[in-house]
C-alpha cells in the first residue's frame, strides 16, 4: 500500500500555476453571467459609425461575430445586408440570441474558440469581417489570430474592441495589456486603432489584409 503524499501549501501553488485555466474558459462561467443579467458595454452609435467607417461592410458580405454574446451587433450587421453568423460557447446565450433576433441573414451557433474544432462553415478565405468585441482577453489569442488570418478574405478586416487592462480598475475583467495590443497589428496590411471613450479605457483596432508572415502571440 502506497502513502498519500501530503499537499503542501507550496505543492498546491505549483499545481495551481501548471494548470491555470481560468474560469472564464468555461462556458458554465458565461451561462451564470447572462443568467444574472449581467449587461456589457452596448453597442453605441459613435461605436457603429466608426465601426463602419473602417471595416467598410457592404451588401453580401460575410462576417462572423465571435463571443457574440446577446448577438445585438449580429443582428446589426445581418441588417446592413451581411450574412452574419454569431459564435458563443454559452448555451444559455446563444439560445437568447437566436430568441431575441431573426433575420434571414443571420444565425447563431454553439462554439468554443479555444477548445473547439474549426466549424465546416469556417472555410480559409471565406470571411469578410470577423467582430471580436470585448472577447480577446478570454481566447487562446495565438490560436485565435493564426485561425482568423486562415478565415478572412486577402483583403478581409479583424475588428476587436477591448478595455485596456492598465487602465482599469481592479476589477475581475480587465481586458488586455497594452504591450500586446499595440502588438495586434504586426503581420497586416493596415492597422487602425481608435479609443472608445476620453482616457483610453476601451480602445478598438481594425487590422485589414493578413500578411504570411509572423503571428503575434
Ligand atoms: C464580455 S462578453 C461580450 C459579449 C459581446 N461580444 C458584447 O460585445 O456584448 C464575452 C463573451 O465571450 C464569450 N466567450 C468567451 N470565451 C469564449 C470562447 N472560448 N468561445 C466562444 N465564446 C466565448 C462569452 O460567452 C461571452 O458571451
């Protein structure tokens, strides 16, 4: 018979930092925050209005918007004459998207960009935008951006929108480093990037044409 080795405070901590999965990459995590009714930033007009004027969406285009949560700016660009398909690994999300709009242009789907395998409908070059709106300090961001450059058209667009972790308060959600987003646009044809509010807080970047070359981690 074998002696339980006993779990240090140390062994613990190391265990803890092998395996480091935040809770957020659990779909369990995001279903009890919508069923809490928990409200994100909306979509406002000044957002919509640059939006539009850097990623340039047009009639019969293809966008997908990922973590697309309550699928508010789906439905929107499905108005602006854009086949849009929403991707959220909440069920209990995904389920109220497709509840609250319906547009012949527009669904909503089930998948975990991080543990996932690509959907069919996700063929290389076969997207025109890709919307990644308060997401990317959830996802695996270097298998997400290899996976969006093989998605988009050659002169399709990546727009994220993201608070920038340094300035916010301490807060459990606060976004992403500005090391790293000033790193995004490395290995595109153009990079725009625009602030969502006074002092930088939330901050969007608009990267068009990936280029074969190197990808940011
Ligand atoms: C802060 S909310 C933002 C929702 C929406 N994009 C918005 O702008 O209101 C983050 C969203 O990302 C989704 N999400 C997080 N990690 C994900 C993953 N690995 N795959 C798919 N969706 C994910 C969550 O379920 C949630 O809906």
């Amino acid at each position: 018979m074998t002696t339980p080795i006993p779990r240090t405070e140390q062994g613990a901590a190391r265990d803890a930092a092998v395996t480091p999965v935040p809770p957020t990459h659990h779909p369990g995590y995001w279903d009890d925050v919508f069923a809490k009714g928990t409200q994100f930033r909306p979509v406002s007009e000044d957002e919509l209005g640059w939006f539009r004027a850097h990623t340039r969406p047009a009639t019969g285009m293809t966008a997908i918007d990922v973590g697309c949560g309550r699928g508010d700016l789906a439905h929107t660009l499905a108005e602006w004459g854009l086949h849009t398909t929403g991707y959220d690994f909440s069920p209990l999300v995904v389920k109220e998207a497709a509840e609250t709009y319906s547009h012949p242009r527009l669904r909503y789907r089930e998948h975990d960009f991080n543990a996932g395998a690509i959907p069919n409908d996700l063929a290389p070059e076969s997207v025109d935008i890709v919307v990644c709106r308060l997401v990317l300090a959830f996802l695996d961001r270097a298998r997400f951006l290899t996976d969006v450059r093989r998605w988009l058209r050659p002169d399709g667009v990546l727009y994220v929108m993201t608070p920038v972790y340094e300035k916010q308060p301490e807060t459990a959600h606060r976004g992403v480093r500005e090391e790293v987003i000033a790193g995004l646009g490395d290995g595109w044809a153009e990079t725009t990037r625009y602030d969502l509010c006074d002092d930088g807080c939330v901050t969007a970047v608009v990267l068009r044409g990936p280029q074969d070359c190197c990808v940011p981690t």
